[in-house]
C-alpha cells in the first residue's frame, strides 16, 4: 500500500496502477473466470461435477482462444523448459491448496454465517483493533532503519500483486466480486479484490480456481531498475549505454535525479509553499512505486547514479563496445550486486544463521527443476512481516548525524508522493544519513503496527479511515490462504492446540489468549497475523514461520534462476571475486555526497566513534571487465527478459 498526506492526521493511499499490459491481462482473466461461471452454471442443472469440468474443458477451445491469455496453458503443456516460470503476468504459485469457501474464487470469511472448525472467522477489524494496533513503537540498537526499507525495495524487485479498479467497491458494504469489503463497528471499509490470473496451466483444481497475478518478474533480477517488459526498459533507456536521467534537476554537485513519468501533470504531491515556483512530477523508474516513500526513491535514485557510473567506466576499458552491449553488460552487473546484497546481508538478517544454513544452504549451481515463482503466501503474508517494522518517523540528518537544521525530521504521511522533498529539501543525503544513522523500530507481540498505519489510513477518494492490518488480514482471506498452523505444518512446525502451546510460541500469554479468544480455534487463525506474533529466532527478525518460508522463496528465487550470479557461465572467476566487494556502504559513497559511513550499512553503528571513511570501503575493479583481444570465454550478457 502507498500512502500520502491528506492533512496533518491522516495518510491516504494512491491506488496501484499496473502496466497496461498487466491490465490487459488481468481483463482477460476476468472474462475467462465469468465465462467459466456461467458454462458451468448452465451445466450443472443437468450433470454432476465431474461432467461440469469435462464439459467446460470439452468447450473451452473458443472462448480461450478470445482470450488473450489463453497461450500460457497451451505453451506450458508443450515447451519442456518452463519458461513461463518466474515471468511477469503470471501466477503466485500455490505451496498449499486454496481454500476459497465455494472452492473455487469465494474468499474465506465471504459467507457471514459460514463456519471454520465449528466457530465463525473474527472480522478483520475487530482483530486489527484487539491485537495489532500499538501506540508506540520502541527502537532496537542492532540494526538501521536501512534494513527495513531495503525489505520493502526488494520486494518490489519479486512481487506486484495489482487490484481490480471497480469503482462500485466504494459504495458497496455487500460482498459482490470483485468487491469484499471489510465489516467495522458502524459499517463497513471498501476493499478491492486483488487481480486475477490468467489460467496458469495444466492443472485442472488450478485452472477453476481464482488464482492472484504476479504482475513482474518473480526474480532477483533489478527489474526494480529497469523493468520487467520491454516496453518500460525502453522508457528508461539513455545514451551510451546508460539510463536516462532528469533533464530539469540535479543535486547540487550535478548528481543526477530520476526522470520524469512520460506524462504529466503528474498525481504526486507539490511543495505548498512552492519554494522555487516550479512543480516536480512523478520519478520514472524500472517500478511504479518508486514515488510511495522518500527512502525507496533515494535507493532508487542510487541504482540510476551506479547503473550511469559503471556503465560509464566499461565503456572507457571496452571502446569497441556497442552502446547495447554497455548497457546490457552494466545491468547484468547491477543484477549481480541486488543479488549479493539481498541474499548475502540482507537475508540472514532476517531469517537468522541458523534458519539461512538450514533452509538456504551453500549454492549447488543452477537446478532447472526448481520453479522460482513467487509464492501466494510470501507476497501476501511472509514477507508483510516489514509492516510491523515501519516507523511512524523518517529521520533526516546533517553531516554530524544531527537531526538537519534545515530539512528536519518527517512524520510517515509527509514522505509519500513527494518528489519535491528530494529535489527542494537537500537532494537524498538527509534521508540516506537517516537510514544508516537511525535504529530500526522493533516488533513485538503487543506493539506491532504504528497507529499511523491502523488508524489514521485514509485511501484516495473514501473519506473515512482505513486500516492496514485490516486490509492484510483481508487481502489473505481474498487470496485464500490456509489458516496458520497449516503453514506451520508445511515448515515441520509443531501445530499449535492449546494456550499453553501458543503462549511458548508467542512468548507472551496475554496475547496468546486475546488472539484465541476471538478466533476460538486455533487453526483459523489468519497466518500472517499468526507468523508476526512468533518470538523472533535467535539473529533474526521473523520467527520461525516466517523464517521458513522467507527462507524457502529465497531458495527457489536462487537455485532455479539460470542467470543468477554465481551460475556457470555467468562471470568468471576474476569477475566473481570483485562482485564479492559489493555492498551497500560503498553504493552510497560512490553516488552520493556522503563521505562516512558504517562498515556494514544494515548494522547501526556510533557516530562518529564507529564510522569509517569511504576510502576503507573495498571497491569493485571492473578492470576484471576489460576484454582482453575479445577473449572467446568472456560471459556474454543474459537476462530473463
């Protein structure tokens, strides 16, 4: 969800808005899920079940060729390399069967009266309110804001699952697809189910039942940067190889800044005080979101500065080279480094070493066997757990890691859709000094989202409150993800039965007790709300729900991507010893005007005793790039797309 300022005390949330080939997917889904309804309406009055499904698929062949996402079942059934694995406009991947109330696209909880293990499900905003609202949000002295926010940049690396835009969910309180609206005290909250998927194979369960759209490509691929269609990269492209960059603004030292959106005026916010007098539209980046907070644009504007910077350097060791072959050369580098830093300093983090040595492991090469998609239960609840790591302020600090005398600290609802703040407001130093300067808050079982998430979310266009952990509670009933302790199952969990066994995994009986007091049964406890209760794993920051299955996709992400960085083929060895240099601290110092930073920007570590120069901060050699008299083993490029 993205968020922005209304007034002083609230946030509001600009809807999604996917590719138009996204929604021109998605529409087609629709009109397949319809037609499949009405086939299978008018053929169960005379047949049973096993008729129904012979006779939709015995009459299918027309409809699926009007629909524009018919080739996906029919390319899956005859290429044998699955290449549909892990594209944009796909599937999330079922890890466990749905478990939609009619079986096939009624979301759990539509039918009021409908009973789970014999107790009604809790409504989500009575859950939200009881459990997950907190007041304060306490900071731990481990780990830098930076962390959270490189979770929620990385996730729109693998994941964007985009929403029906029906306008009649605003004015509706009656569950009517695609409208599922959340039931409150004293009425009800719009909520749009999320997009369906094209028919996604040969799997016939599959195939009737709604199945959620993952609208990018699910691979650690820095599409985030340049795209995940050809069209978008196009967009992005630059001379010589590079990308493009904001013709109008620059920092003060002639940094560059993103480019503008195609069109404009633009939806993002202005300076009211319209310091300067000129407006600053939308960034355009590889992903729409980059606009949502100002720490995803500084990191974004950071990959656009090293993209620019090495693509720069090659093309000085690399003459000869054609300005296609630069470009594509520095993306697979770039590629390379989100890899590294996400699975290398990221991910451990997370998970913890021990859950990283056991469900991760040593990388064994390429395994064409393994499908990398993105899961339905990692976009939609696992890696939600950043939500209750988000703060309710964005620190921005001066040279001395002060708060800046200037461009002082923001509340959450000031940081969205505002451009301007970047290019008015001291370029993107304040907010990445802010990063690595500021402790990550930290989640507990009683203190997990911020108020400024649970009461004070206002979306575009509905004048009334929302509520974030309402509207994820919902978004996995929508998806019809199992309840809690089957995901347990799936990771050799224990179930949980009783208090006492949920009070141990908790760790903290009051909570325990109020979550069994209003879901009756333990197995219908929703998963996301059951996996951020957990006591943290020991170096981690989930607990072991969410390790697991953070830990599972990150796996798949890595042994079935064919271009990941470490895959034969890829780069040689020389190439592989300089990737290892990367990290985040030296990103920031090569394309911004910090000049101090900690060893390991993830870490938190004491100004000024703890932090170190730029100069300590091991840099990559690209001379490892420079062809030497076109050396036929020299790694061509490759690219999922």
């Amino acid at each position: 969800f993205c968020y922005v300022s209304r007034r002083s005390s609230s946030v509001s949330m600009f809807l999604r808005q996917a590719e138009p080939q996204t929604q021109k997917v998605s529409r087609a889904a629709e009109v397949f899920q319809t037609t499949l309804q009405v086939l299978k309406t008018r053929v169960r009055r005379s047949v049973g079940k096993q008729m129904v499904l012979s006779f939709c698929f015995g009459t299918l062949s027309p409809v699926w060729w009007l629909v524009p996402c018919s080739w996906r079942a029919f390319l899956i059934l005859f290429v044998r390399q699955n290449p549909l694995w892990g594209a944009a406009n796909s599937a999330l991947v079922r890890w466990l069967p749905a478990e939609y109330e009619d079986g096939e696209r009624e979301p759990k909880g539509w039918n009021s009266l409908r009973l789970h293990n014999g107790f009604p499900l809790p409504s989500v905003w009575e859950v939200s309110k009881t459990i997950l609202r907190s007041t304060i949000k306490p900071r731990e002295d481990e780990y830098s804001q930076l962390l959270v926010d490189w979770g929620q940049y990385i996730d729109h690396d693998i994941t964007f699952t985009p929403q029906t835009t029906s306008m009649t969910c605003l004015n509706t309180c009656q569950n009517v697809h695609p409208c599922f609206p959340i039931k409150t005290g004293d009425g009800c909250m719009p909520f749009h189910r999320s997009s369906p998927a094209c028919c996604s194979g040969p799997d016939l369960s599959q195939t009737l039942q709604r199945q959620q759209l993952n609208s990018i490509t699910s691979f650690i691929d820095a599409s985030v940067v340049y795209g995940h269609n050809t069209e978008l990269q196009a967009s992005l492209r630059g001379p010589d190889g590079k990308l493009s960059v904001h013709q109008e603004f620059s920092d003060s030292r002639g940094r560059p800044y993103l480019p503008p959106v195609p069109s404009s005026p633009s939806g993002c916010l202005q300076d009211v005080r319209q310091r300067g007098g000129f407006r600053v539209e939308c960034f355009h980046a590889g992903d729409s979101r980059v606009n949502e907070g100002l720490p995803l644009t500084a990191l974004h504007t950071l990959w656009l500065r090293e993209h620019n910077r090495v693509a720069q350097e090659l093309r000085v060791l690399n003459a000869h080279w054609s300005s296609e072959t630069v470009y594509q050369e520095t993306r697979k580098i770039i590629g390379a480094m989100h890899q590294i830093i996400t699975m290398r300093s990221y991910i451990p983090k997370i998970i913890g070493p021990v859950a990283y040595e056991y469900h991760i492991g040593q990388y064994k090469g390429y395994d064409p066997m393994v499908n990398p998609s993105a899961s339905n239960v990692f976009a939609t609840a696992a890696f939600r757990f950043g939500h209750a790591t988000i703060s309710p302020i964005l620190p921005r600090l001066n040279q001395s890691f002060q708060e800046h005398e200037h461009f002082p600290n923001l509340r959450l609802h000031q940081t969205f859709f505002s451009p301007w703040r970047i290019v008015k407001e001291g370029g993107i130093e304040p907010v990445l000094r802010g990063l690595i300067g500021t402790a990550a808050p930290a989640a507990h079982a009683d203190m997990l989202l911020t108020e400024e998430l649970t009461d004070r979310l206002i979306v575009l266009n509905i004048p009334q409150q929302m509520d974030l952990a309402a509207l994820n509670l919902q978004r996995g009933r929508d998806h019809a993800l199992p309840g809690y302790n089957k995901w347990r199952g799936l990771c050799g969990l224990e179930p949980v039965r009783t208090l006492k066994d949920f009070s141990e995994v908790v760790g903290d009986e009051t909570v325990a007790k109020k979550i069994l007091g209003l879901y009756k049964h333990p197995d219908n406890i929703d998963v996301w709300l059951g996996g951020l209760v957990e006591k943290f794993l020991p170096g981690s920051r989930t607990g072991p729900l969410f390790s697991c299955l953070v830990a599972k996709q990150m796996r798949l992400l890595r042994d079935g991507d064919r271009f990941w960085w470490e895959a034969a083929g890829q780069f040689v060895q020389q190439q592989k010893t300089e990737l290892l240099k990367t990290s985040l601290s030296r990103l920031i110092c090569d394309n911004s005007d910090i000049t101090q930073v900690c060893p390991d920007s993830f870490r938190l570590c004491k100004y000024p005793s703890d932090y170190i120069s730029c100069d300590q901060i091991p840099s990559i050699n690209l001379t490892a790039w420079a062809e030497q008299s076109l050396n036929p083993n020299y790694p061509t490029f490759n690219h999922h797309t």
